[in-house]
C-alpha cells in the first residue's frame, strides 16, 4: 500500500484527507503512483503533471525518505521503504515569487 500526501488544494479537490493510500503493481514508480492516484481521483488528472507530455508541472515538487524526487525521471522506482508503505511520498507545491 502506498501512501500519498497531497498539499491542501489538490486535497480539496479530490475531496480527500491528507493522506491517499494506494494500491501499486510493481514496478512502483513515481508515473505509477501518480497512474494510480489520477485514476482514484480524476479530479487530480492535469494539476501534478501537464496533460499533454505527462511531465511534472514546474511548481509541484516530489520528497519521500528526506529525498528530492522532482528532478528525477517519472520511471523512477520509488525507496523500499516507500513501497512497503513505512514512508509517505510527498506532493509539495512548490513556493516561488520574489
């Protein structure tokens, strides 16, 4: 079972607590999870990564095990620990402005 944190707003519009758990056939990978979380709760389909090349949006960060996921490929296989369900993968919304 993997678990899944989301920021405040794609909270909202999921309509789900903060944290989403799922179910993932291995390989578990970032595109996996994301697969999975898109597919529980459509709402979330376009705001994590751009629809048309399924990139990561710019502004939407990934962190599991005190690791920075977001510059990795999205075929990335996730930390044991996180498949195992013992860590969360974060969704972080980046802060920017000046």
């Amino acid at each position: 079972m993997i678990r899944v944190v989301l920021p405040y707003h794609l909270r909202l519009l999921a309509n789900t607590g903060e944290e989403v758990r799922l179910e993932v056939a291995p390989p578990v990978t970032l595109a996996a999870v994301l697969d999975a979380l898109e597919s529980a709760h459509p709402a979330l389909r376009g705001t994590i990564r751009l629809p048309r090349s399924g990139s990561r949006r710019p502004l939407v960060r990934f962190y599991a095990c005190r690791q920075d996921f977001s510059a990795e490929p999205l075929e990335t296989i996730l930390p044991d620990s996180v498949i195992r369900g013992e860590e969360p993968l974060l969704i972080v919304g980046a802060v920017a402005g000046g």
